[in-house]
C-alpha cells in the first residue's frame, strides 16, 4: 500500500468526543460571532494543535450560547438569567410595573369584593334601643322613659344646624367632602395597633357611626378593615345628612343619654330643635369623652366633678374657636356665646324623674296603649314607641296649682296629725266635644313615693254625684206608675227625713229586725213633698232612695252606663243606697259622664292618646271614639238645667265664681270618707275626690276626713268646689263665654208618680233607745237573692261577698239602703258653715247609705286600683 494511502495520524485527545467538543465550539462562535473562543487549527492534516479549556469554562460558553440563543422559558425571569453577578437579583422595571399593577389589581378586586359583602348600617335597628316618648298635645316631649335604652331617634330636621356644626367643626372638618374615611388617618391606627399603641384616632363622623351602629367595641384589625369597608360603602352610597344625623342619634353623651335628643333633654331639659350654639357646643365637645368631659363627675380619679367641669369649658370654647377657624361661625358669634358664659345645665336628677304629675299621665297613656294594641309589659318595655297624648301642659299644670294651693292653705299635718295627714287629692278634666283627658291630678308625685293614680283610682264612692242618673233614668224611661212617660223634674216627691221607702210592690222596704226600712237624710228638717229639682238642689236623700225603686236599679245602671260609667264599679244590690253613691267610678269616668250631659246626650268614650309612632309607621286603632247616643238630647238638657240650679242656688254655690255657665253636683259619703265636686261647662267637664286613706297600708281603707281641716266635716260642696273652681278658671281663660242649651219642657208632673200630695208633716224622729241602738249594733242589709242572709260584716268595708260587693252602714252613717229594710243610722252633724237644708248653704246635703265598693280582682288595665272595684280603664 502506497504511503499516502495510510490513515493520518489522530490528534491527542481526539476521537468522537474530540469532534463534539470542536463542533460545539464552532457552534459558539457561529452562535456568537466576534468571542474569543478556542478553536481547532486547520493549517495543516498533520500535526494540528488544539486550544484547550477547563470543561467549566466550555460549559459557561454553552450556557452563554443558549442564553443569547433562545428566550427564557420561567414565567418569571427572576433571578435574571441575563444578568450574572449582583445585577441578577436587581428586578426590571418591567417585573415591578407588573407586580405593582398585579397588586393593585388584587387589592381593588378584595376590596369590591369586601364592600359588597358588607351591609350599612340600619338607624331602626338602633331604634330597638330606645325608651318610650311620650308627648304633650302641642308635640313637645313631655318624658322619655320605659325602654332599655334612652334614646330617641330624630330626623336631620329636627337637628339644630348650630349642632351640626359643633361636631363637624370638632370631630370631622372634611366630613362634607370626604369619601368617609381618612386614609392617613386609618394608616395612623394600624401603625398605632401594629406598634401595640391605640388604635382610637383618625375615625371621620362616618366611621363613628358605623362603629356605633354596626360594630362591637373590641378594638381588632378585623374590626377596623370592616368599618373601613362599611365607611367606603356608605361615603359614595349615602346621603350626607343620613349619615350625620345617624351618628348624632346614636353617640353617647353621658347622663345615660344616647342620641342628640336625649342628651339635649338630659342636659338642658328641651327638645333639640331648640338648642342654642352655646349648648351644641356643649354637646359636641362632651362627645370627646363622657367620663372626662361631663361636669357631673365620672368613673375614675381623675373625673372628678371639678376636673370634669374644668376640662368641658375649656372644651367648650375649644368648640366655638374650631368653629371659626373653620369657617362655621363668625368671630362676633363667638365673642357673644363667650360672653355669655358656659351654658347652664339642668340638674341631673331632674332630667331622670318622672316629677310631679308626669309619672301618672305616662302611666295612663301607656296602659291606654297596651290596651288599645294589647301589648304585654315586656312588649312595652322594649321602646321605641312614640306616644302623643291628649294632655295639655297648661292645664295640667293649672289643676297642679289649684289642688296645691288648697291643700297648703287648708292642711296642717304638723299642727293635726291625727287629722290632716294621709288627705288625698284626685280630679280629672275631659273636653266635652271630644272625650279627650286633657288634665289630670294623680297624687304628689311619683318623686314623692306616691304611686297610686288618684285620678284613676277605683274604690271611693261618689255620694250624691250619682244622683243626675236616678233623674236622668226617670225622665228617659218613666216609673212604674207613671205608664212609661218620662216624669218632669217638677214632679213632687216625700221628703221628710226617715221616710219609710216602699219597693216596686209599694210595700215597705223591711230591716233585718222586719221593721220598716226609714232613709235619713243629713238634715232633720221637715221638707214634706218637693220637686225633684229641689231635692237635686239641696241633695235629699229620701226623694231618690224612692225614685230608684220606682224607675227600677237596671234602668238607673243601663243610664250610668251609656254616659260612660263601667259596669264594674257600679254597686249590684239593689237597694236604696245604690241612688245615694255607693258606686265607685273613677275621677275620669265621672268627669267624662258628666260630659254626656254638657253635649245633650252625646257620649264620646275618654281617651289619652291621639298617635302612636313605631319606627317610623304610625299604628292604627288610636283614632277618636265615636260618638254615641246615650240618651235624649232633651233629657239631658234638663238635667243640665237641674245642676245649674245646684250651683246658682244649691250645694255648690262656691262654683259660682267662676263667673260662667256651668252646673254640677256635689257629693259626699257616710262619716266623710270621701267628698265630690263633679261639674261642667259646654267646653270641659271636671271631677274632683278628696278622701283619706294611707297609701303605705297593706289593706287600704278609707278613713273619716271629720275634723280635717279643723272643721268638723267635709262635704262635695267645699273644698272640691273650691278646687275645682280655681281650675276652671284658669282652664277656661280667654275663652268666650258659652251658654248650655235651652232645656225644653218634657215628661208628667206627679206627686210621688201619680200619688196625691199630701201636705207637708214632720215624719216622726227616732227615739233615743232606738238612735242608741242603731249607733251601737248596725245591721247590714241583706240581699233579696240571699234569703235574708249578711254576706258581709257591717264593719267590713272592703269585704268581697257574694254578690261582688259589701253593704252596710257606719256608725253615725245612714243604713245600707234598705234592700231588705235596714236600720236607719244617724247622720254626722251638718257642717258649721250652714244651717240645715238651707239652699245655698255650704253643706252638700247628702251622705250615701254606705261607703263600701265592690272588690273583684279584675280587669283594671292600668293597675292604679288600690281598693274596692277593678275594672276600671285609663280612658
């Protein structure tokens, strides 16, 4: 073989891995032209020498090759894989545009997210927390009180714009602008939480409203992202005004007041409508901090009463000068607020009492309500409810004065303990148009511990103020011997006093010894036959013990009853005393019967509430009762012109100085237990009790009111008439003068219902052994339906027989009445003021057979009895 056949000699280190590794270089070069790269030599086919490098080296070129060659599959190109060094962990500003635009993206996704998640928050449920309001009937608040919270809800209207801009001025100058949150301020909390500080500050008006109404008070990053999230929503959602008003209606302000128109009651004793600039300051600046910044001291000791009234009025003038420099105020306002000095507060207890009156026109409204929407007491005492009621503030506060300056000019307990002590005043007054009770008189207070409502209390007879419904039934329906006709008030009657009484057979009534049943009268004196018209007049007790038989009980109680009187304060026994009082309505069912009369015969039921508001929607059922027809308008104009003549001329002249029409009666019971003047005029009909019992017994009974005063009986016709005269006078103030209608002659004039006139004659008097006797072993009468069988002891006022109530007759008092024929009693003496049976004399001239009531232990919706009957409303 040729020499130059042979195969050339391989290079060192050469092979198939020798070719890859040249190829691999080449391929460096031809991926990157211009590096200086170790190459193979090809001068020549021997001997060629190749540049070696380290395999690191070879493998750093290809990774260089591979870097430039192809794109970088990470999605994030981090670490940088062009880089090599330091500058591989510097990030391009592409990977930070899009990081920080990733973010973004992210953030405003969570928080649309989170806003629409979240709710806003809903003033009614703040509303839950409210107590009742009640109202006068000119709409200012009369007392707030009842609910678990005191609180009222008031709409931006109603909020002062001084008071708006106390607190935007203090709390929140860009309130009106912002979106309501304040970024730097929110950033400023949680770098406060983050740091263990605080994380109170920064919050706008918007915030505090949604933590007050939407938040819980713990203090956590969760809890501050969510009312961020609710601020936002409501600061491009809401209202401005909604926002500020709800925040002002559910802010603390000390005094246990929560909301603007509590704390403004609470403080200053109005509604918020009527505070002054000075005052909102006040308001606003309290709003800092209650325990620190009310004058009334706090919890702690540094919120003393001293360093609390220090710290609120340099607060307070902090709050007008903010509000200058903020452009809220001008800087003459301020001087003169400054000036003035820092506002003057009610005190604290004042603002929490239901004084005076209050307490019992808020329970009388209330039980109204209950009544009218049948709510329990624990419906009732959640609150929220908005009652407007139909008293009027000015003659509240002028029956207030009238039985207050009576009872100061008449009673002297210190000087009379035995006698002045445990008096009791009640009156109620109605508008004759309407039923509405306009003016009540419960008591002294509920400031006074004196819880029982006088003018709703059930268990006091009314005397001879029952007697109008006796006439009223005899002119409406007749007697049993008068064929049905009506009988005029110039019908005669015996009058003598201890008349034997004969029952619907016109035999004698009989007593428990089977004698004939005589009725005294208060006074002795031999009237003979007389009108009805003058026995109402001078209140003789014979004419109407007949008169009742005659007419017949159920047609007396079905009178009383249409006027207005509830069936279950009426006596049952059907006996003579029945005519004579011993029924036990209420001051306000006497005032609105009465009121039947004044409208010729219209009844309107009493009520004392016009409107009820909850959470915004008025309920319905509190319209005014209709009007009904109770009886003839002609028989009840006559019985208006009977008791005119009561006042021009009989038992209750000392009304006449009331200088206008008017007519009443007047009444009193047995021993003085209880005294009546009950009387009208076409616009008001008003009641008036006075009576004795004490109000911290277990078992109340009434006691005798002789020698009270230091005289020696009371009777309807004083000091009730006296009262009820100075109300009037100031109730009726400025009105014009009205005259009653002309009454028209109706009804057949008879003598005792058709029976000859006989001519008058002493009825013989009592012997001494018999008067002895009477005195000192009364007998009770016993009721027909009984068998002749006493239910009831004759000492046992308030004992519950049988029949729902208990008969009897008092020592010195008259008898029972003489269902079955009782005894006769004497009567007390005639007051001094008069002589006996003399017209116009200051006596009233009746005392009831006995002061006894029924005593059933039901239906009284107010719970205001204290004795006798239940059942008794709140009008």
């Amino acid at each position: 073989m040729s020499e130059h056949r042979r195969k050339p000699p391989q290079p060192q280190g050469g092979g198939r891995a020798a070719s890859r590794r040249a190829g691999q270089r080449g391929t460096g070069r031809s991926a990157m032209p211009g590096r200086d790269v170790p190459t193979t030599s090809h001068s020549g086919p021997y001997g060629g020498q190749t540049a070696h490098g380290s395999r690191a080296e070879a493998r750093r070129a290809a990774q260089r090759g591979s870097g430039r060659g192809r794109p970088d599959k990470r999605f994030i190109n981090y670490p940088r894989s062009d880089k090599h060094g330091w500058q591989r962990f510097m990030p391009s500003w592409k990977l930070v545009g899009g990081t920080a635009l990733g973010f973004f993206a992210i953030v405003t996704a969570g928080a649309g997210i989170g806003i629409a998640m979240v709710g806003t928050p809903d003033p009614h449920k703040a509303a839950k927390a409210q107590n009742n309001v009640y109202y006068w009937a000119d709409g200012s608040q009369m007392a707030a009180t009842g609910g678990t919270t005191n609180r009222q809800i008031v709409t931006i209207d109603k909020i002062p714009k001084s008071m708006r801009n106390a607190v935007i001025a203090a709390e929140n100058a860009s309130f009106e602008t912002d979106k309501g949150v304040d970024p730097m301020g929110v950033g400023r909390a949680v770098y406060n939480m983050a740091t263990g500080g605080s994380t109170q500050g920064g919050s706008t008006i918007t915030q505090q409203y949604v933590k007050n109404t939407f938040l819980s008070s713990e203090q956590t990053l969760k809890r501050k992202v969510t009312e961020l999230f609710i601020s936002i929503k409501l600061g491009v959602t809401e209202e401005k005004d909604v926002v500020l008003a709800g925040y002002l209606n559910t802010a603390y302000y000390g005094r246990d007041a929560y909301g603007i128109q509590a704390a403004s009651r609470a403080y200053f004793g109005k509604d918020c409508n009527h505070l002054t600039p000075s005052e909102s300051a006040f308001l606003a600046q309290v709003l800092k901090g209650p325990n620190l910044y009310n004058p009334d001291g706090g919890i702690g000791s540094a919120a003393t009463p001293e360093a609390n009234a220090d710290r609120a009025a340099k607060r307070w003038a902090w709050v007008l000068d903010r509000e200058v420099e903020v452009g809220r105020m001008t800087p003459q306002e301020r001087d003169q607020h400054k000036a003035a000095g820092f506002p003057k507060l009610i005190d604290s207890e004042q603002a929490r009492s239901l004084t005076g009156q209050t307490g019992y026109l808020v329970e009388t409204a209330k039980q109204y309500v209950m009544k009218t929407k049948n709510l329990t007491v624990e419906q009732m005492a959640k609150g929220g409810y908005r009652i407007y009621t139909t008293f009027q503030k000015p003659r509240v506060d002028a029956l207030t004065k009238a039985v207050d300056d009576t009872r100061k000019d008449f009673l002297d307990p210190k000087k009379r303990p035995a006698h002045d002590t445990n008096v009791q005043f009640g009156a109620a007054s109605v508008d004759v148009k309407t039923g509405a009770i306009v003016a009540l008189y419960g008591g002294p207070g509920w400031d006074q511990k004196y819880f029982n409502n006088n003018a709703n209390t059930t268990g006091v007879p009314v005397g001879s103020t029952w007697k109008p419904y006796v006439l009223a039934a005899a002119m409406e329906y007749g007697t049993q011997n008068s064929d049905g006709e009506g009988l005029s008030v110039d019908s005669k009657y015996p009058a003598n006093d201890l008349t034997v009484i004969n029952n619907r057979a016109g035999k004698p009534l009989r007593d428990a010894s089977g004698k004939p049943f005589r009725q005294k009268n208060e006074s002795s004196f031999p009237y003979g036959y007389v009108t009805l018209n003058e026995s109402m007049e001078k209140s003789i007790n014979v004419p109407f013990a007949q008169l009742v038989f005659d007419v017949g009980h159920d047609k007396v109680r079905k009178v009383a009853q249409a006027t207005g009187i509830l069936k279950e304060s009426m006596n049952p026994n059907n006996d003579a005393s029945f005519a004579l009082g011993t029924s036990t309505p209420s001051a306000i069912r006497m005032a609105d019967s009465y009121a039947t009369f004044a409208a010729s015969g219209t009844h309107r039921e009493p009520f004392s509430v016009t409107k009820v508001v909850q959470n915004g929607e008025e309920l319905a059922g509190f319209e005014a009762p209709k009007a009904e027809r109770a009886m003839d308008n002609a028989v009840a104009d006559n019985v208006t012109k009977v008791l005119e003549n009561v006042v021009e001329n009989g038992t209750g002249t000392k009304a006449k100085k009331l200088g206008r029409p008017a007519a009443g009666k007047t009444g009193t019971t047995d021993k003085n237990k209880s005294a009546w003047f009950v009387g009208y005029t076409p616009e008001l009909s008003t009641a008036v009790t006075l009576f004795r019992t004490d109000p911290n017994a277990k078992v109340k009974t009434l006691e005798s009111m002789n020698g009270t005063g230091g005289v020696d009986s009371i009777h309807g016709g004083d000091i009730p008439a006296v009262i009820w005269t100075d109300y009037m006078k100031a109730a009726l103030k400025g009105l014009p003068i009205k005259k009653f209608p002309e009454a028209e002659d109706i009804g057949v004039t008879a003598d005792s219902a058709g029976a000859p006139s006989p001519s008058p004659s002493p009825s013989p008097s009592p012997s001494p052994s018999e008067s002895k006797k009477q005195e000192v072993s009364p007998s009770p009468s016993p009721s027909p339906s009984k068998g002749g069988k006493p239910s009831c002891k004759p000492w046992q006022w308030d004992c519950n027989s049988d029949a729902g109530t208990t008969t009897g007759i008092d020592n010195g008092g008259m008898s029972d009445g003489g269902a079955n024929g009782g005894p006769g009693g004497i009567s007390p003496s005639p007051s001094k003021s008069g002589k006996p049976g003399r017209p116009g004399g200051t006596t009233s001239g009746s005392t009831s057979g006995t002061t006894s009531g029924t005593t059933s232990g039901s239906g009284s919706t107010d719970g205001s009895t204290i004795w006798g009957p239940s059942g008794e409303d709140t009008g």
